[in-house]
C-alpha cells in the first residue's frame, strides 16, 4: 500500500474506488502531475471516473493537507504528495519537469532579522530554477 494510501486511511478518509485510484496514481518519488495528467493515469485504470471526481479528491487532498498544490510560472498546478516530508523544488525553466530536492540547513536563517520587517516568518518556500538534461544545449 502507498504511503499515501496509509495515511489517509490512518485518518479514517472514506476510500472509494475513485479516492483509492487518485491516491495511487499519486504515489511515487517526484510526483508532480497536473489534474489532467492525475485524470488521465486514473481513467487508464478506473475507466467510468470522471474529471470532476478527480478535481474534487485532489482539493480535498489538498485541503486535508495530504498533497501540495505546487505552482509554477503561470502553467498548470501540479500536485505533490510528499506533502509530510520538508522539502524544495527543482524546476526546468524549459520543460516544467519538477523535482524533490532537500538541502540542508533551514532557509528561514537565510532571512536576517533586518529584511524581515517586522514579519513573524513561519516558513520559506524556495524554488530552484534551471534547465534539466534533457533541455540544456
């Protein structure tokens, strides 16, 4: 069973056939697929599903906070289930590929107390931006 799947059983989520099949096309490493994308891997399985059932599991997902909505530059929002796990983001400006990177250290001390005007900062989303193997000359 997926990490994910675990989780939202843990917290006693009804899982219809629908929720399950959105839950598992989510797993993995490096997961960050669109709502189409996400609809189109679940039909291959649950053919009858419809792209509203997969909108609505994926807001609830994310309103649960079992999944990031990740945006990037004006495309599509992707959908992250490493959502228990600290983490960044490494985007191709080329592709849009994203991956899950950790660097070490905590990037709220890279704020020094002089530029955060006053602001009582409780996190710190980095984004790391360049062009992936397949996209660079």
């Amino acid at each position: 069973m997926s990490d994910l799947l675990e989780r939202l059983r843990g917290r006693g989520w009804r899982l219809t056939s629908q929720r399950r099949v959105v839950a598992e096309v989510l797993d993995g490493e490096h997961v960050h697929l669109t709502a189409d994308e996400v609809h189109a891997r679940a039909a291959g399985r649950l053919p009858e599903i419809s792209r509203a059932t997969v909108y609505n599991t994926l807001g609830e997902l994310v309103a649960l906070g079992e999944v990031l909505e990740v945006a990037t530059d004006g495309r599509a929002k992707r959908y992250d289930p490493n959502a228990h796990r600290a983490h960044q983001h490494l985007v191709c400006s080329g592709c849009g590929a994203i991956r899950d990177v950790h660097p070490h250290g905590d990037p709220l001390a890279a704020l020094p107390a002089a530029e955060r005007f006053g602001f009582a900062v409780a996190t710190a989303e980095v984004t790391y931006r360049g062009l992936c193997p397949d996209c660079r000359p």
